[in-house]
C-alpha cells in the first residue's frame, strides 16, 4: 500500500495566492479583480507587483462579475477573488448571464469553501457552489485538495479558454500531492490501488479517504482511492474502470450531497454499470458555527464516516 506524507499543513487559498503570482510573471494578460478580500485571498503579492493589473472592486461582487466578463472582450484573462458563497449565490444572474452564456474566459476563484470555513457560520458556508456552477453550460468546476494541487490548478486554468469555477478553502489541510506537479483538467489522479472498494473524494476529503483507505487495510481490505479535482468535465473513464474491478464505490465530499460529486458519480455509474454507492456528505443541511475539527466530525465528513461508509457498501455487492 501507497504511502502519502503530509510535507506540513498549509492553506489552499495560499496556493492559490502562490498560483496566482506565478501567473503575474509568465501570463502578462492576466488580470485580478477582488471584493475587498486581497488578504483573505491572498492576493496580495500579485497586487504589490503588479497593482496596473489589480482590481479592487470592493463589496460589490456582481459588479465585479460584469467587470471582468468586460475584460476578456479586450484579450485579458481576470481572475475574480472572493469567499465561495459571495463568489456564486449572489452573483449567480451576473454569472449566468455575463460569463456562461457567453462563454467568457473568467477563472472565477473561491476560496473558504464548504464546512470548514468554520466560526463564521451557516451563512458563509456554503455547500450548494459546486451543484450552483457545475450545471452552468460550458462552465469547468474544479476541487483541489491540498496547497500544491491548487496552486498547480490555478496555473493550469489561465490555459484553458472558457470559464472556470476553481473551488478552494480556509484552513490549513495536509499537503501531501508532489510540489511540481502536472494539472491535467479533467483527468483523475489514481492515489492507491485496491480491488475491494473504490473511494471517489474531492477537494479536503481526498486526505481523508487515505487515511481511511489505511484503516481498512487494517482490517484486509484493499481501497482504490481517487482524487477527483475536476467535477465538470468528469473523468468518467476512471471512475468505469474502477467500480468494474471493485464492484461497489463510496464518494466523500465537504458539499451538499444534492448535487455535489455524489450525484454526478452517480449518473455515470447509472448510465453505464449500475453498481451499489455510499455518499459520504451533509444531508440537506445548512452548516453551524464551530471550528473545522469539530464541524467535519459533526457532519461526518471524516474518515470514520468514509471508513463506515466503505464497509456498509461492500455488503450491498
């Protein structure tokens, strides 16, 4: 069995802000817009060396959404910054309308998404985004998972014409993925290899699903574990050859289980090879104020849960 190390906890939003400043000096088109969250989202370095291609909108995130849909028409590929719920539910018209239907090249970038946002409670934490943004037409929705991917990921969507939603979060999470890695939109990453159960996890949950692919190897039972950073397109192949080895799959996400990854795992595997599913997410449920540790634990988005999960859907083969 594979081992993952974690190099040290570190925040996506840095990687995304360590992303971003890559970008300031090998893309001289991209731009960045914020609503009044450059440190929140760490934007501030691209801001102090390049403050011609800084926008600080302020809160006004709809106007920001209008703004940079403007700044493509000109040849420039802007990087909307703001928390997840203020980057999608109240700019879902602007969105819609300015950027999908037109098929605008925005990145729109979101940071302190799902639970772990934490103490600031339901209102900020949003866990409809990825149902939101994945049903836009021609709307790419990626979830990374530690510092290194986002920051790879966040590179990698400044090439990819079209708009983007990149989903990232608050706390400092295991960062465990290679340093120089190669972000491949739309194409899984195979973590571990097994032929008893296949875990399908994305964005803080892939952490999880390791460790809770080692405690069922304890008990003699081999996982495959893949890392699903791209929602939309998803990489449907992966997912067949998986569940064909395994016979049965549980998906693990910081989302609402209507319309996150769940479902959409679950409409390829109907379409395809119907075969039994366990969906490790919050239940129809809005969040509460807590710290992360005790929110995932609450809501059950842990390993325990992905452990429990992977057991119960093994005797439905």
């Amino acid at each position: 069995m594979k081992k993952y190390i974690d190099s040290g906890k570190k925040d996506t939003r840095s990687g995304f802000g360590a992303g971003l400043t890559e970008l300031g000096k090998t893309h001289p088109n991209v731009v960045a817009l914020c609503a009044d969250l450059t440190g929140s989202l760490k934007m501030d370095d691209f801001k102090a060396n390049h403050p011609e291609r800084f926008f600080q909108v302020g809160i006004a995130e709809a106007n920001m959404m209008g703004i940079a849909a403007g700044l493509t028409i000109g040849g420039k590929i802007p990087f909307t910054g703001t928390f997840a719920n203020f980057s999608t539910g109240r700019v879902y018209d602007q969105i819609r309308q300015s950027i999908a239907y037109s098929h605008k090249n925005v990145k729109i970038c979101a940071s302190h998404a799902g639970l772990t946002l934490g103490e600031d409670g339901a209102t900020h934490q949003i866990l409809e985004d990825i149902g939101l943004m994945k049903m836009l037409p021609g709307m790419t929705v990626i979830n990374t998972c530690d510092y290194n991917q986002t920051k790879a990921a966040t590179i990698a969507i400044a090439d990819h014409h079209g708009p983007v939603y990149l989903r990232f979060g608050r706390p400092k999470v295991a960062n465990f993925t290679p340093e120089n890695q190669s972000f491949e939109i739309g194409k899984a990453v195979q973590l571990q290899e097994g032929n008893d159960v296949t875990i399908i996890a994305t964005g803080h949950l892939v952490w999880e699903a390791l460790k809770a692919a080692e405690t069922l190897n304890e008990q003699g039972v081999s996982a495959d574990v893949i890392n699903i950073h791209t929602i939309k397109p998803l990489d449907s192949q992966a997912i067949l050859k998986s569940v064909k080895k395994t016979g049965c799959v549980v998906t693990a996400e910081e989302h609402n289980y209507l319309g996150g990854l769940g479902e959409s795992v679950a409409r390829v595997l109907a379409q395809n090879n119907p075969t039994p599913q366990e969906i490790v997410a919050t239940q129809d449920t809005f969040g509460e104020s807590g710290t992360p540790e005790q929110l995932m634990e609450k809501y059950g988005l842990n390993a325990a849960a992905i452990t429990k999960a992977a057991l119960k859907v093994m005797t439905r083969k």
